[in-house]
C-alpha cells in the first residue's frame, strides 16, 4: 500500500457545517457557551457527518479498539475498561499487531485494514488505544520536526504504528476517533505528518500524568475532554468521553432555539444578542 495515494481520500472536515452546528447551539435557550467542550465534539461530529440538522445526527455505534503486540486471552468481562465501555453503549475489540518493530509500515496497513472492516461493520466513533504507560523519547524537541518514518522507527512501537493506521483509515471514512492517552496522541502526530487533515476528525479525550502527553497534545491544537489525573490509559478516558459526547448530542437534538419556540430572544435574560454583546 502507497501511503500518500491512500491518503488522497482523506478530506477536510466541513468547517461550514462546524459552524452551523456551533450557531445552533449559542442559538439555544441555555447561557452562551455554557456547554464548553461537549458543543466543540458534536460540532466535530457534525462536521465530519456533513450536516447540522439534529434530526441526521445519531448516537453513533462506537468502538474501543484495545492494540496489542501479542496474543492476548480476552479481557475478563468484569475488567474496568468493558465495564466502561458497555456503560457508555460500546463494544471493545482487541486487535492483535502480527508485524515485528522492523516492519512498522506494515503495521501502519494492518491498522488501516483492521479499522476498515470496523467502520464497514456499522461503527461510527472509534477509539485506537493501547495498554500501558509511555513516555515522549528523548531528544523530543528535535525528533518531533522530523518526517513520519523517521519519528515513528525511533518510537519502534508496532502498535502504535498499528494506530496510525487506524487514525487515517477512519479520517478518510469521515468517522470521528475518540484519542486516549499518550500512546493515541503520538500516533495522530504522526497521523498528521503523514496526512494533516487526519487530525481534524480526531477529540483528544483526556489528560493523564504520562510525562510530555499534555504539552504534546496542546501543540497539535486539541482541548482534552478530561482531566482525571489517570496514570496510564486502557481505554478508561475514551469510554468516559463516549458518555460525554452522549450528553452533547442529546442537548443538541433535544433542547430548543429561541426561534423554535417563539420567544423573543431581546427580552430573555438568555438572548444570544444580550450576551454577545456582554462578551465584547
């Protein structure tokens, strides 16, 4: 597989329907912007899905694809992150990386295949994460302005790799991916090396005390969803944001603009125009 010319099919989001979605919800009879980071995920969500009508936008299936470099017997059905996820409506599947760590652009494609056959299977919001605590390499300031091969054989990590691909298959299908923990948020850096529209389908879900996480995914522009102070990430800070995104498209969908009930929005103590207006 030629990356680049696979990449082609990944678009921008539309930022025009982003837009509409985030007009809709100041319109909403609730104070302006008083649902922070849930109306940034549905307006994302909107985006990729291509409209801002609340009766297109479903509650997507969603998904935690669990990365491992060696077989696994499954997970214990009573284990936190199944608990979590079925909490949340999803499933977890574990996904196991058969190529070694001399054949990362390998894994890159058996990520990109994996996520292929998940999207095609009827999921809408996924979630590549991994087990485990990691860190930024050393020598990170300089590496980072490095081009994708060579960042991704210093990290030498074939899952991680194996989630890159998973970031660009789901970008190029327009289906948003929850990012948990530093393992997932290195591999949209690289993601975006290789094709920077990638990252826009991308919410970063949380912040965890994994050294270089939080300054790594402030640069690349993401506002996490959570700050749990987790060690590490299991999949733990993606099904709580799964439950998040929920309540955002729930308000989104449910409650009302000033318009669609017929109030007069200059004499709510809510008015959009009143509060613009104490904003400047």
């Amino acid at each position: 597989m030629e990356l680049n010319e696979y990449c082609k099919d990944i678009k921008h989001i539309n930022k025009d329907i982003e837009m509409q979605a985030q007009k809709r919800f100041d319109n909403l009879i609730k104070p302006l912007g008083s649902l922070g980071k849930l109306e940034k995920i549905v307006c994302l969500y909107a985006g990729a899905k291509g409209t801002a009508e609340p009766a297109n936008l479903d509650f997507p299936k969603r998904v935690i694809m669990l990365w491992q470099d060696e077989i696994m017997s499954e997970k214990p059905t009573n284990s936190p992150i199944n608990i979590l996820a079925k909490a949340a409506h999803g499933n977890v599947i574990m996904e196991t990386v058969t190529s070694n760590r001399e054949e990362l652009v390998t894994a890159i494609e058996q990520g990109i295949n994996a996520t292929e056959h998940v999207i095609l299977s009827g999921y809408g919001l996924i979630a590549p994460v991994t087990f485990g605590r990691y860190t930024v390499p050393s020598g990170w300031e300089r590496l980072k302005e490095c081009g994708w091969e060579e960042i991704l054989y210093t990290l030498g990590s074939n899952i991680c790799a194996a989630m890159v691909g998973s970031i660009l298959c789901a970008a190029k299908h327009r289906t948003p991916i929850m990012l948990d923990v530093l393992a997932s948020v290195l591999a949209a850096y690289i993601a975006g090396k290789i094709c920077p529209e990638a990252l826009e389908y991308c919410i970063c879900s949380q912040i965890t005390t994994e050294r270089g996480q939080k300054n790594l995914a402030f640069s690349m522009g993401f506002t996490p969803v959570l700050r749990l102070h987790l060690a590490q990430g299991n999949g733990y800070g993606a099904a709580l944001a799964f439950t998040l995104f929920d309540a955002g498209l729930k308000a989104y969908k449910e409650m009302k603009t000033f318009a669609e009930t017929g109030v007069h929005d200059e004499v709510s103590e809510f008015a959009h125009s009143q509060q613009a207006r104490s904003k400047s």
